[in-house]
C-alpha cells in the first residue's frame, strides 16, 4: 500500500483499493471511536466526507458522525472548518437575557461580502422542540446546547458551501431515531393486520398496475367490530341501491350512489369479518355468502375500483384461515 503524506494532512490513501485496506486497518483500531470499530464501510464513508471537508482521515473519524441516520459533524469541528475558510471574517457567540426566565444563545457569522447572519437558540425554543430538561446534555450542560443549536443554524446559513450540507451532530442527536424501527406487538387476530379500504381516487380508466397497486395500500385502521344491526322494516321501500345480507329478505340498508354502498358494503365485511363470537370457519362463509348475495351490485362497479374490493375479500378470508391454523 502506497500512502501519501503531508504536512497537515498525515497518510491518505491514494487509490480507492488503497482506501479500502485502510479502512480496514483503521476498523481494527481500538484508536478509532466505538462507532467505526469493525466497520471498514463506515470508516470509508467518513473518510471521504472529511476530504470533501478539508479534514484527515483521523480527524474525519474523531468528528463526523452518523446520528440518528444522518451524517453530521461535531459543532466544534465544525466551527473550526468555517475559520478556517478564507470567506470567514468572524464568529460571535454570546447568551443574552441571562437571569430571566427565557434566556438564549446568539451566534453571529460574518462571511465576506455578505450581510452576517444571526441566529438564536432560546428556552423557550428548546421547550417547544421538547428538548428542555431532557436528559443528557440538555440537563447537564443547558447553555452549552443552546449554544450548539444557534451555532448550528448560523454556520449552516452563511457558510453551506464549507459545510457540504451537514448538520451539527448535536442537532442530529436530538432527531428521533429514523433507523431504528417502531416496536410493535403481534396483534391475538390475524385479522387485525388487514387494513380497511378506505375510499380513494381511482382514475375511471386505467390499467396501471401502479396507480392500482397506490390506490390499494391508501388505507386507515380498522374499528371494532359492531353488532350489525339491519334497516327497520317500516313497509317503506327506498330508493337506491341495496346492501343484501344473506338469508334476511330485509336489505341491510340503501344508498343513493355506489360510492356510497361501496363504503357500506366494506364496512359490513369488515364487521363480518371480526365477529369475534363466531368460528373463524363461520366468518368466512359468512364473507363469501354476503359477496354472492351483492354480486349483482359489485358487478356494476367501475372495474378498476372492483380490484379493491377483491382484495380486501382475499386478504380477510387468508388471515380468517390464518387464525385457524
């Protein structure tokens, strides 16, 4: 491996096979922070940020760092860069409103040619963002925080060119974890995990598998199930088109539109489908009866919306097979 050296820089690896084996040697070190530690990759990526930033590859590692899913740099690196940049005249921290009760963090970025840019971190600005008294830095080192914060949001808009975009790792920090994923508990009925359609916009005509598959996951959570309970029978017979249930002569109930009865209909399946008292084998005669009983309805619904309710039908009778099993 050949490695190049300089007076400020210390060994770069000059090709990118040369940087790989580097990174590996440097994901070896117990030198390195924990976060590199047996992953080359992220020490490759980390190197080449801190080149596009003018940093060495053990700088790059000591201050960039991937928090919460974002690449970031620590705000004392990161004001370091900015000073050292020939478009920087100057930077002005200070806290104002010391010994009342919204006390704040101002930082100014003077950037040659350019008007300077101030910005301000408050109390009252870390308690809306619901970062006030939050353990951590925020309890140990209040002022420090603000400080980062008001750094962050000057040196980001005056200099984001010397940045390269990243945030302040102090920021970053405070993000909720986007990789980390959400727990979740199995629900007792797989009948839990079917979604309930929810009415979409679906284009008259179309044979776009895409905008089909799109119109198909727009879903809301399910409600509970409900006793279904019937139209009275009054001898008035209205006007629209009927929701059959199977063996009552008495519709179930009618609708002045099939967008309407659509909706209806789903919602009747749904609580078919989740009466809990019955035998998963029951509801899922049930399902099917309730569809031929409404085949004729269904059958004069635009075809593409139909898909809809076919699935919604196949996903409700495989997770009612589920449960039995």
């Amino acid at each position: 491996m050949n490695l190049v050296t300089t007076n400020n820089q210390g060994f770069a690896p000059v090709t990118l096979d040369e940087a790989m084996r580097f990174s590996e040697m440097l994901a070896k070190s117990s030198m390195v922070p924990k976060q590199y530690q047996n992953k080359p990759e992220d020490v490759l990526v980390a190197v080449q940020w801190g080149k596009e930033l003018g940093l060495a590859p053990l700088q790059a590692l000591q201050n960039i760092a991937c928090i919460n899913g974002k690449p970031s740099v620590y705000g004392d690196a990161a004001l370091a860069l900015v000073q050292a940049s020939p478009l920087c005249e100057g930077i002005e921290e200070r806290m104002e409103g010391e010994g009342t009760p919204n006390p704040q963090a101002v930082c100014v970025a003077h950037r040659k040619g350019r008007k300077p840019v101030v910005a301000t971190f408050s109390v009252e600005d870390a308690k809306r963002a619901g970062l006030w008294g939050k353990q951590g830095p925020w309890t140990s080192y209040p002022k420090r925080m603000l400080a980062m914060r008001a750094r962050g949001f000057a040196l980001r808009d005056a200099f984001p060119d010397v940045l390269k975009g990243l945030i302040s790792a102090e920021e970053a920090a405070d993000y909720p974890d986007e990789a980390k994923p959400r727990p979740t508990t199995k629900p007792a009925n797989p009948l839990d995990l079917v979604a309930k359609p929810e009415p979409v916009a679906i284009p008259a005509q179309t044979s776009d598998p895409v905008i089909i598959e799109a119109a198909l996951i727009n879903t809301v959570e399910p409600t509970e199930a409900e006793e279904l309970q019937p139209l009275p029978d009054d001898g008035v017979q209205p006007v629209g088109y009927a929701l059959l249930v199977p063996g009552k002569e008495q519709p179930f109930s009618f609708h002045q539109s099939l967008d309407e009865w659509q909706d209806a209909y789903e919602d009747l399946a749904d609580k078919t489908a989740r009466a809990g008292k019955r035998p998963a084998r029951e509801r899922m005669t049930a399902l099917k009866e309730l569809r031929v009983a409404n085949e004729d309805t269904i059958a004069r619904i635009d075809q593409v919306k139909r898909i809809r309710h076919t699935a919604s039908y196949t996903q409700r009778i495989k997770a009612l097979g589920a449960s039995q099993g």
